[in-house]
C-alpha cells in the first residue's frame, strides 16, 4: 500500500454550487473500506455554501482547497488532478456517490500481476434521482473484465453511448495524467470519454461487473444542462474516433452508431426532463451554466 508519506488513491472532487450533494459525497468517500486514500476537494469558488458544509470535516484524509476565481467545469476539473499523490486516481463529481467496496475492489484489479497492461478499471453504476431514489439499479453496457481498446471503441460507437461510464466508475494510474492533455470541454458532452480515450492509448480497459458507484441525474448536474446537445457531440466524437485508423471503426459501425446514438439522446433527453424538472429562481443560478 501507499508509504507514510504517500497515499495509494487520490480521490478528488471538484465542487461548485453542491451545498445539496456535497455531504453526502464525502461521506460516501469516507466510508470506504479501503482507507489508503487523499480526498482532494477543490471548490470553484462557490456561493451556496458548499465551501462552509466541506470544511466542517476534520478527518486528516481531506484537503480543501479553493481557487482564486471561477475556473468552470474544464479548469476545475484539470486542478482537480493538478497536485495528486496516491499511486491511482478517482475523479468524483460532487453530486455523486462511491458504495462502500468501490476503492477496495478497483485497486485490487490494478495490483493482481495477471493485469499488467491496464490503464483504467471501469464498475457498472447505479442512476440515482437528486433525492437519492434509484431509478435504474444497475447500468451494464460492458462485460466484465479485460477489453482491447480497439473493440472498446467500437462498440461504443455502435451503440452510440459511453459505455465505460462517468469520472465516478473510473480508477487509473496517476503516471497516465502526464501522458494526457487532461480534460478538454471542447466537446462538452464528451469531456469524461474523450479523457478515458487518452487514457486507453496507454493500455486496455478492465471493468468490474458490478455497480460500485452512482450516478446523480438532477436539474442541477452539468450533465443535464449539455444533455440537449448529445447527438450532435456524440456524433462528432464517433467521427473523430472512426478517423483514428488505430479504432478501427468501420462503416458499418458509423451508420449503426448513428442510429443508435438518436434513439440514446432522445432516451437521456427524456429521462432527464422526466427525472430532473429544470430548476427556477435561485435554483437556476446553482452549478455551471
């Protein structure tokens, strides 16, 4: 495990405007069985209050840190893996939850030898509402186990979804970050898998066939304020994969992805709209625009 000065896992959090969910992240955090971890919290400069709910943690694992302006969702997510110590890294967003085995059995995939070769280790999720109802137990678009990264990219194309699953699924090796440009929001929609797609350059994916995390869908989630612009991103991020000779996305995956992808959109769009109301008054002005 991790040395007297170094921690195996960072777990980092970037937070702003999660006065509702914030607590209930760290705490999800905090209650690992596995407890060789950093919690890196890094607030962009929110005024809810989050900042004041984060702080009233005393536990030595936590450091809170605030930038000196807002950097928005890429800026703060890229702090939030600026400065990490641990041997493997676990980005959260602050409305999301980890279950108790989750660091446990990711890094056990990492340290058994028969893995060398991985670069990121994936779980099923369960979809939770903002009261933390479960409105989808288990979300399972992968086998468990090891994938090329070739055959990863291409079923996702075809399907026409991100099939490894949000920041809060994933645990990686903290040497990659270096190796990678970090986030980029270009895509907004894509931001998370276009980071898993850096990631896998550097290895294959191995996914735990269990859910392990959740996944907040709420009015308040960046994910449902970029969800009207789904097809069109997700359909720009199929075509700069299938140009990537190394995926080897054919024709046939394109035009199967394609459909596919309308059908997904027109789903989350309606899930999110039927599960997350949009927010009015001060509710509006929460997380980023």
């Amino acid at each position: 495990m991790g040395s007297v000065n170094r921690p195996y896992v960072t777990v980092t959090i970037p937070m702003y405007n999660n006065a509702r969910f914030i607590g209930e992240t760290i705490t999800s955090v905090l209650s690992q069985s596995f407890s060789d971890f950093e919690l890196l919290i890094y607030d962009d400069h929110s005024i809810d209050g989050s900042w004041e709910i984060a702080s009233s943690w005393s536990d030595p694992r936590i450091k809170l840190i605030r930038n000196r302006k807002n950097l928005g969702p890429e800026g703060n997510w890229n702090q939030a893996i600026s400065n990490v110590r641990g041997k493997y890294v676990k980005l959260v967003c602050a409305d999301d939850l980890l279950l108790p085995g989750c660091l446990e059995k990711q890094v056990a995939v990492f340290d058994d030898p028969c893995n060398k070769g991985v670069s990121l280790v994936s779980c099923q999720r369960t979809i939770i509402d903002a009261d933390g109802k479960t409105l989808i137990k288990r979300v399972n678009f992968m086998e468990g186990g090891r994938s090329r990264t070739p055959d990863v990219v291409r079923k996702m194309v075809r399907m026409g979804t991100n099939i490894i699953g949000e920041p809060v699924c994933g645990l990686y090796p903290a040497e990659l970050i270096a190796k990678t440009r970090g986030y980029s929001a270009i895509v907004p929609y894509t931001t998370d898998l276009e980071f898993w797609m850096q990631l896998l350059r550097h290895g294959e994916l191995y996914v735990i066939d269990d859910p392990l995390c959740a996944f907040r869908i709420s009015s308040l989630s960046w994910s449902s304020r970029i969800g009207e612009l789904r097809y069109q991103q997700f359909i720009e991020f199929m075509m700069q994969a299938a140009a990537d000779e190394r995926n080897e996305v054919t024709e046939l995956d394109l035009f199967i992805g394609k459909i596919n992808c309308a059908i997904q959109s027109m789903t989350s769009l309606m899930g999110f709209k039927f599960f997350a109301p949009a927010p009015s008054g001060r509710q509006a002005e929460a997380g980023y625009a």
